[in-house]
C-alpha cells in the first residue's frame, strides 16, 4: 500500500525472529533481561531490544539480522554513514522493481476450501 509514497514506508524488522536468551551461571535462561512478572522486559532487556532494532533500521531490506547476541557491547550499535545516511527502506534498498516488491498475487488456496474445512472439522469434533 505505501511502496510508492515517496513520504512514508512500512518496513519489517526481524531482529527478535531468531532470538534465543543468553543462558546464565547455571546454564539457564538470564533471566535478568526480565522484569519481576518474567513477561516484561527489564531495562537491560529494552535497552538490548532497543539496540538490535536501531540496528535492523540501519541495514537494508534483505539483509537485516534476525537475532540478538545481547554482548552488553555498546560498541555494537551501527551509525548512518556519509554511504547511506538514512534509514533502510524497500525503496532504497534497492528492491523498488524488484521481486521483493509486496505485489498482489492470488491467494494459493480458494477462500471456499478454507469455509469448507472449517466446516467439516467443526462436523467432525461434534461427531
């Protein structure tokens, strides 16, 4: 919807796709990257997730990093460069023509077979 605007872009960041907790001492989960209710990250948890987006929104469409090595490392985060001195985009990324375009296709399954499983599997679990 917005590849054309010139003004305005949507961009996936995948850093937390592949993204295991650092294990701690014992060999167990860090939970230290959590807040008291263990759902929550805790400010070390944001400031590290905070990091590998900064960085994601640096790298090019395609070659974003889909992991975090949470390293503590400051020194990890990436600068815009005289190169390229904005944010990664479709666009500029160089994929505006290409096959990594978001074009409209044709879903691969009718939308009737998708009705009619539904249907016979609510038949089938009242059976």
């Amino acid at each position: 919807r917005y590849e054309e605007r010139e003004d305005f872009a949507v961009v996936m960041q995948p850093f937390f796709r592949n993204t295991l907790l650092p294990p701690d001492s014992n060999g167990k989960p860090d939970l230290s990257f959590f807040a008291a209710d263990c759902f929550h990250f805790s400010v070390r948890g944001y400031a590290e997730m905070a990091m590998a987006l900064w960085n994601n929104m640096l790298e090019p469409v395609g070659e974003k990093q889909t992991y975090n090595n949470f390293t503590r490392d400051r020194l990890k985060l990436k600068c815009p460069n005289p190169e390229k001195p904005f944010l990664a985009t479709l666009r500029n990324s160089g994929f505006r023509n290409s096959e990594l375009s978001l074009e409209k296709t044709e879903p691969s399954v009718p939308y009737w077979a998708v009705i009619v499983a539904a249907v016979a599997g609510v038949l089938a679990g009242s059976l």
